[in-house]
C-alpha cells in the first residue's frame, strides 16, 4: 500500500432481503441503535436522531459518550447517510451510506462505508467483516422466520 491508500478505506456490500421496504428499513434503523452490539456481540445501543443534522451516538449517561456521526441524508424508507468518524477515536473523517432499493422478492440493501484518516490497522482488518455481519444481522431481523408459519 502506498502513503495515500493507508489514508484511505473504501468497504461496499450488499444483501438481499425477503421482506418489504418498509420492514427491512425498520430493521435497519434497530440495527443502527436498540440492536447494535460490539464485533462480539456485547450490546451496544446507540441512539439515532432520525432526521438531517441528527445525531448517532452512543449515550453513556451523565452527558457521557461517543458521538458515531450525524445524519447527512434520511429518506426513509430508502436511504441514510451518516458522516462522521463512526467508531473510530481518531483522526478520520467517514460517510456512510445504506440504501434501500425494491428488487423482485424483497429489498436489496446497499452500503457503503468510506474513510478518509489515519485509519489503524486493526480497524482496517476489522471493518468488512463487521460490515458483513451488521448487513446480515438487517436480514435477519427483516425477514419472517419460517417457523412463525
């Protein structure tokens, strides 16, 4: 990696989604905040200030906490962009974007999560596969389970 990629993280994923638009948006926005949980599924609810300017922070109590981001651009049910450093301490500067699009048999789910920093390498390991396992845990919590038939 040259000096200018180590200052750089660029992560896309997609999944697609049985269920509604408006379910799997739902879902999402849970997953963002009653849902969210540490890469080892500690609970971590973080809080969303569901409209432009919003913000996305983890709430500690006694006006302590971490500020994740602020909403750039919520069109529910279909987009939400979050900028900020998100969970990284540090000097980084991110947007992330989750787009919901209407698909035949459900939603597919689009993000983007992209960094400009001195991001560390720890993070730079962690990151997608975190990703992954936030997009999958929005199908999850999307769509039906087959025994609730």
């Amino acid at each position: 990696m040259n000096a200018s990629q180590d200052l750089i993280l660029d992560v896309t994923q997609t999944i697609e989604i049985h269920a509604a638009i408006g379910d799997a948006y739902k879902a999402l926005l849970k997953r963002m905040t009653t849902e969210s949980s540490t890469p080892d599924n500690q609970p971590m609810p973080l809080v969303l200030e569901e409209w432009p300017g919003g913000r996305w922070f983890r709430d500690l109590g006694n006006g302590q906490g971490h500020l994740w981001g602020l909403v750039q651009v919520i069109k529910p049910p279909t987009i939400i962009e979050i900028q900020g450093p998100m969970f990284m301490s540090y000097p980084a500067a991110g947007h992330i974007q989750f787009r919901l699009t209407q698909i035949s048999g459900g939603v597919e789910l689009y993000m983007r999560h992209r960094v400009l920093g001195l991001i560390e390498a720890d993070h730079r390991m962690r990151v997608e596969p975190g990703w992954e396992s936030f997009i999958s845990d929005v199908k999850k919590l999307s769509e039906p389970e087959e025994n609730d038939a």
